[in-house]
C-alpha cells in the first residue's frame, strides 16, 4: 500500500489497517509523554496498552463504515457517522471489560473523547474529574488523527497540525499539553512517529518493530472489522 499518495476509494481493509497504525501512534506517544511527565514504568506501560486499544469501539459503532463521495473525492461524513462516533468510547470500554482488561486501561478509553473544559463526550466530565490517563490520550488522540488521512479529509503537516492544537488548546490539561509540546520538540520523537504512519509492514513486522503484543494487534483487528 502506498501510504504517500491518498486514495479515498480505499479498501475496508487499508481503512482498518490506517486506524491501526493510527492506535500504534497514539500508544508511542501516550508512553512517552506519561515517561516526561514522571510517571513510573508501570504506567507507562498502561498508557501504551490504552492508546493502542483507544479506538477499539469504532468497529461495533459503525463508524469504519464510510459511505459516499463528497466534494474533491472525499467521503462524506454523514449524521449516523457523527452520532456512531460518539458511541466508541462506551463499546471500547465493554469490549475491553469483556476481555478482562483493568479498570485504568478501560476508564483511560472511556473518556479519552472529554474535554478538559467539560464540552467533550460521553459524561461531559471536566478537569480533573476526567482520568489523567484520559487526558494524556486526549492530546496524543487529537494529534495522530491530524497527522494521518481520515475518509472525510486529508492529513495535516505536523506543524499546521500543533497550530491547530494551540487553538483548541481548552480542550487539553495544560500540564500534559506541555509536555507533549516538549517531546514532540525532539527529532527522534518526530522521525518515529512519521515512521509509524507512513509504514508499510504487515501487522506482524509492525508489531515486533513497536514492541507490542500480537494478541492486542489481533483483538484490535477483529474489533474493528466487525459491523
Ligand atoms: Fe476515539
Ligand atoms: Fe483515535
């Protein structure tokens, strides 16, 4: 697949192979900012396993399910699909409570859509009522969907992508938000985060290259292909 060119007639399966890669960026970025924040390995660990499962609710909320064209080729992003995306995070939750994952790791997926001025989604939460686990997924969620293609538009380059963060920057817990700034200050942070969206290797090579476990690349998989 060429992940240079953007090709809105993509397949289902390049569809769930973006949000993939997408789960794996936000899985990198929630370590490493909960690591500049100070937090211990231990939670660390944690905010890797609920960034890479985030999203995990899209497949039962039908929300992979693009449909249609719009102006420029893109596809359009319909009423259903707006109000499916707002059931994700509450199917993630019982997907990830099925499968005996803990209470931190279900509650991070659970509001990782709140907001930090109360205006997110599903419980309104606001501040510190939302888990810092939430927040820090938050801000790494909203940058990895910048940065890639989605059905209804096209990518953001990584510095128009941090404008439009700054602007919005209410939504975010200050303290991560700075920290998240701070890594993403470093080369290295960069170049591998732009490695995971723009790779091209199977899911199994994938998985070895970031040091996940396929059991969750595989659960992650089935959940999104079903409908
Ligand atoms: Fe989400
Ligand atoms: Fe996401």
């Amino acid at each position: 697949m060429d992940k240079s060119s953007y090709d809105p007639k993509r397949t289902p399966e390049q569809s769930i192979y973006e949000y993939i890669l997408h789960s794996v960026c936000v899985s990198r970025l929630a370590g490493i900012v909960a690591e500049e924040l100070g937090f211990e390995d231990a939670f660390r660990k944690d905010m890797e396993l609920a960034g890479l499962l985030h999203d995990i609710g899209k497949g039962r909320s039908g929300e992979l399910d693009f449909s249609g064209s719009g102006e420029d080729g893109l596809a359009k992003l319909d009423i259903d699909a707006l109000r499916s995306s707002r059931t994700h995070p509450s199917l993630g939750y019982m997907i990830l409570k099925e499968e005996g994952y803990s209470n931190f790791v279900a509650n991070a997926v659970l509001y990782h859509h709140e907001n930090y001025d109360g205006t997110g989604f599903p419980s309104n939460l606001r501040g510190k009522e939302i888990p810092v686990a939430a927040r820090i997924l938050r801000v790494c969620d909203t940058y990895a969907a910048l940065i890639t293609n989605r059905p209804y538009r096209r990518a953001f380059d990584p510095d128009t992508a941090m404008e439009l963060m700054r602007e919005d920057v209410k939504y975010f817990d200050m303290k991560v938000f700075l920290a998240f700034l701070t890594v993403m200050q470093e080369e290295k942070n960069q170049k591998l985060i732009t490695r995971i969206i723009q790779s091209e290797s199977t899911l199994e090579d994938l998985a070895w290259e970031q040091n996940i476990e396929m059991k969750e690349i595989d659960l992650l998989w089935q959940n999104l292909c079903r409908d």
